[in-house]
C-alpha cells in the first residue's frame, strides 16, 4: 500500500499536510477523539504509566528515550507521537521508553484515532508519514554504529544540539541538556561508558567540545547544519 502512496503523491506536498503538528490539530479539534494529559515523572518507564495498545501518545513536553531489547533506537523530544504506528499494528508492545526529564503527554484513544484517520479522505498519509520517519531514523541509525567510536560520538553529539540544545549568549557554544549523562550517551551510541569517556578527552583536547558540571557543550563551528 505505502509503495502506491510513493507513486502517488510528492513528498513534499506529504511532508506540508500531513506531518505531525497537522496530525495533532487533526484530533484535538475532531469531536470523534478524546483527549487527556498525563505526566510521566523522570527516570520513568512510560510503560509502568501508559499503554500503547490502548492508546496512542503525542510527548508535548520533555526528554525521553526508546529501546528495543536494552539496545537504543532514539531520543524522543517534545512535539512529536509515540505509538502512532499501532493504529495498524495489533502486535504486542516490545519497544521501552524512559523519561530522561518529566514528560507531559497527550493521551488518545487507539481506536478513536484509527476510526477518525479512516473516516479522512487522505488519513492513510499521516501514517505512511510517521512509518517513513520511522524507518529514516532507523537507517541512520545503523549508518551511525558503523562509523568510529570518536566519530560516532560527534555525530550524536552534533544530533542532539540540533534536537535539544541551547546556544550560549555568546554564540559559540550549543549545550546538551544535563540528562545526556555519558552512560546514556553510551547506551545511545553502543560504546562502552569508558569508551565515551576516552572519545571525550580526545574532543576536548581538540577543542571541539567542553564539559562543565557533568553537562557537554559543543563548539557551534562543529555542529554541523
């Protein structure tokens, strides 16, 4: 079904009506869907609070991070779903995911979502773009374990000021939040805690990153656009 969609439509014509942010508009205005807000406390496993089989998520605040059998798939930053793809997938749940920071969420039930994507015209295209994201970060990331150790460490470096981090008031440095400490930087990257230690040194002695209090910052020239 999705390789017809490919044939169908343009990308980008996707990529501007049926992204994420349209998605949400979509349910919180549609009187077929109800919606409620939950807090999942830090260092928390959303499964001891949610259920993906029941319910489809969108993380409107915080940091958190999916797993799949103790082996790290991705950082989960605020505005964006999690569990959409069970709408069509009845499996039981194997992905974990843990609050890095407290995360607020928006609460959905599964099967009010799928009935309203049904009714839609085009509703298939909110979720043949969420599986392509999927499957976008899911090939990066494996591009990313067959890169160097120092490299590897860089380039999630890099993927996370992008994603969450603060410039200086100077503007020449991008701080990570405190949260990435180096044994989840570890879990992120399939190195060793000492391994990230080590790589650390290496980029601090080049210059190219800093560490204050336990938190990294990197040099902006070296983050790349």
């Amino acid at each position: 079904m999705y390789t017809e969609l490919d044939q169908l439509y343009n990308m980008d014509i996707i990529r501007t009506n049926f992204n994420q942010e349209k998605l949400l508009q979509e349910l919180l205005t549609s009187n077929l869907v109800d919606s409620k807000t939950i807090k999942i406390p830090k260092s928390r496993y959303f499964e001891t609070i949610t259920n993906t089989q029941e319910h489809i998520y969108y993380l409107e605040r915080g940091i958190a991070h999916l797993s799949y059998e103790n082996k790290s798939l991705a950082v989960l930053i605020d505005q964006q779903f999690i569990g959409l793809g069970t709408v069509l997938d009845f499996q039981e749940k194997t992905f974990d995911i843990q609050a890095y920071t407290e995360c607020e969420l928006l609460m959905f039930d599964r099967k009010q979502v799928m009935e309203l994507l049904f009714s839609m015209q085009e509703g298939m295209l909110y979720l043949y773009l969420y599986e392509k994201d999927l499957q976008k970060a899911l090939l990066e990331k494996i591009d990313l374990l067959h890169q160097k150790g120092s490299v590897r460490l860089l380039k999630t470096f890099q993927t996370l000021c992008h994603a969450c981090g603060d410039i200086s008031k100077d503007g020449h440095w991008v701080s990570i939040p405190r949260c990435f400490t180096i044994k989840r930087i570890a879990d992120m990257t399939n190195l060793s805690p000492r391994s990230v230690s080590d790589f650390s040194e290496e980029l601090i002695a080049n210059k190219i990153i800093k560490k204050e209090s336990g938190q990294f910052i990197i040099r902006i020239e070296y983050i790349e656009s």
